[in-house]
C-alpha cells in the first residue's frame, strides 16, 4: 500500500498518511493492523492528495 508511516516520539504513536480513498472497513481493518504489528496507537488518513510537513517548535 502506497502511504507513509510517521512516529511521534513524543506520544508512542505513529500516523500513517495514504493518497488511496478507503471505506471504513478497510480502514479500520488497517488500523487495527498496524496497532498489533508496531504495538502502539495509530492513526490513519486516507484520500490525501497531498500534505506538507511543518518542524514543529519545542514544547
């Protein structure tokens, strides 16, 4: 599946961007997924075109 994988450090949980258009189902089929292979929270957005990274500042 084409996408990127991102960890915050910071949380202990990562956030998977895809540009693919996924039902629920199969979202959170791949949600669930992810949460046993890295053992930590995942969030996961679909049907992004397009995203821009932002370094963020210091807490």
């Amino acid at each position: 599946m084409d996408g990127k994988l991102f960890y915050l450090s910071d949380e202990n949980e990562y956030i998977f961007i895809t540009p693919m258009a996924l039902t629920p189902d199969i979202k959170d089929k791949l949600q669930q997924d992810m949460v046993e292979r890295l053992g930590a929270p995942v969030a996961v957005i679909s049907n992004c075109d397009s995203f821009e990274y932002l370094s963020g500042g210091t807490k």
